[in-house]
C-alpha cells in the first residue's frame, strides 16, 4: 500500500511514518523535514501553500491517504483571527488536498482523516458512541465541516474514515508537553470541578488505530479514537501526580482559567465521556487502554 501523508511531520505523523516504513510525505519546508530521522522508503513532497491544489509528481500515485493537517487549538487565545487560521488550516487544506488528488487522477482507495472527539461539544455524563450527533460550540461546528469536506469521496468509492481523535498522551509532544512542566514542580492540580470526562489515548493507540483503519476493508465513517478506560480530570490528575510522585492539590478554578485563556478555557472544562466502539467491536486490539499502564510507559520512574 502507497500512503501519502498530510502532517507527516509532526507529532503523530512521525510515529506513523516509522509503523508503516515507507510512505509519501507532504511537508511546507522540506529542507527542514530532511534534518529529521526517516525510514528509508520515506519520499518528502513539497506543498508550500496549502491555499492551492497539491500537486503530485507524476509517479506518485498513492492507494491511500492519511490527512493530519491542522493548527493546533492549544497553546493560545482564541482570537477571531485564530480561529480563521484554524478552520482554514483544516477545512481549506482539506479541499486543496483532495482538488490536487482529483487533478491527477489519482483518487486513493481509502482516506483516512482526522478529527476530534470535540465534535461532541461539552456532554455531561452522557456516553458518546459514534452515533451520538453533534455539539454546537465552536469546536464541534470544526470538526463537522471538517469531515464534510471528505464526504463527497464516498460517492466517488472512497473509503473514508474520520479518527475522532481525543487527548493524546505520548512522549515527545501533545498534551503531556505542556502539563509536565507545571506538574513536575508539584504545582498540578484539577481544571475547574475536575468532574469532566477526560477522553485520552496513548499515541501508539492513534497510530495503531490508522494503521488498522487503513487495512480493514470494513471500517467507514467515524472512528472514536480515544482509549476504552476513559477518565474524569480529577481522576487523570491524580494519575498523573501519583505516577510523577508529586503532590496535585492545586485546582485551576474555572473563572481563572476563563480569564487567562477566554473561549478556549470551554474546551478544557468540557465533559466528553466518548467510548471506541467502533474499534472494539471491529476487533482492534488496545496497547494501552488503563490511564495506568499507559503513564507507566510514557513516564517511567
């Protein structure tokens, strides 16, 4: 199987790369991706402006596609201007992508796309299974356009897959990045009630998950990428202090966090409780589905 990859480069786009061994790369600054360890098979395609079509070399015709484009939402405040570049980001991207694949005639047998568990916007108690709908804030209205954009490949016959992917926790990036720091000096503590549900999933389970759904002729439409053993974040902090061995006592109340983050504080005090059902019925095994083992292997003492 030929698999072109859209944000190769990044977190879980390099532990892709390494799984499958060989794969086409498409990265805004090549020279930059060169400096970076790949498998041997590993060809970097150049798309340096996502506003326009890719634009594949002739002997590059992939059977599949995995698309992992998209800013991340962490690490700022949502201004209008933010949010505009996250959409673009996504949902743009997305469609030059597929104008490009269609330009050279080229559509793959499946496409695998990620989204995000934010789709479900804040929830409650209430267990979200890929058939649950919609939520109505501003993440979840992102992810919804963002698979649209997908959804007119199936009437071509692709297999489409969207990874509603949750918190991921691993090594070398994602949310565990910017926690530890604050953490290791025993200042943690829960987000507000810390009764929301905390939807994680350790990014070996991400990368097995789109290897699986790359392989498995049966699996369409949205697959909940999140571990079974979902969490509260009160439940998580604990976990995370005990397996660091510091204390977690000091709680980040919800004004103060709205006041220092603005509308993205929403994201980190809502509650989705969201279960793979999709992958345990369809028989995909999980590395790690305990929040335990998983911060074992991830941080161990």
């Amino acid at each position: 199987m030929d698999v072109l990859i859209t944000g190769g480069t990044g977190f879980i786009g390099k532990q892709l790369v390494k799984r499958l061994g060989s794969a086409f790369v498409v990265t805004r600054n090549v020279e930059r991706a060169r400096q970076s360890h790949w498998p041997q098979n590993t060809t970097l395609l150049a798309w340096n402006d996502q506003s326009r079509p890719l634009q594949l070399p002739a002997e590059v015709r992939p059977s599949a596609v995995v698309n992992l484009m998209g800013e991340s939402v962490a690490g700022q405040r949502w201004t209008d201007a933010f949010k505009r570049r996250l959409r673009e980001s996504r949902i743009e991207g997305t469609r030059q992508l597929i104008a490009g694949l269609r330009a050279s005639g080229c559509l793959p047998r499946v496409f695998v796309s990620a989204s995000a568990v934010g789709y479900y916007g804040h929830r409650g108690d209430e267990e979200l299974a890929e058939t649950a709908g919609p939520g109505s804030d501003f993440l979840a209205q992102l992810a919804v356009d963002w698979e649209a954009v997908t959804q007119p490949l199936i009437a071509e016959g692709v297999r489409v897959v969207w990874l509603r992917i949750g918190i991921v926790l691993g090594r070398d990036g994602g949310a565990l990045a910017q926690m530890l720091p604050i953490f290791r000096w025993g200042l943690g503590g829960r987000l507000g009630s810390g009764r929301q549900w905390f939807p994680w999933i350790h990014e070996q389970d991400v990368v097995g998950l789109i290897h699986w759904a790359l392989q498995t002729e049966a699996i369409a439409g949205p697959v909940n990428a999140v571990a079974p053993g979902c969490v509260t974040n009160q439940e998580f902090t604990t976990a995370l202090g005990r397996q660091l061995r510091r204390p977690t006592i000091l709680p980040a109340p919800r004004f103060g966090l709205k006041l220092a983050l603005g509308e993205f504080a929403d994201s980190l005090l809502a509650s989705q409780r969201v279960i793979p059902n999709v992958a345990v019925r369809g028989g995909y095994v999980f590395r790690y589905p305990e929040l335990a083992e998983a911060l074992a292997e991830i941080l161990p003492r």
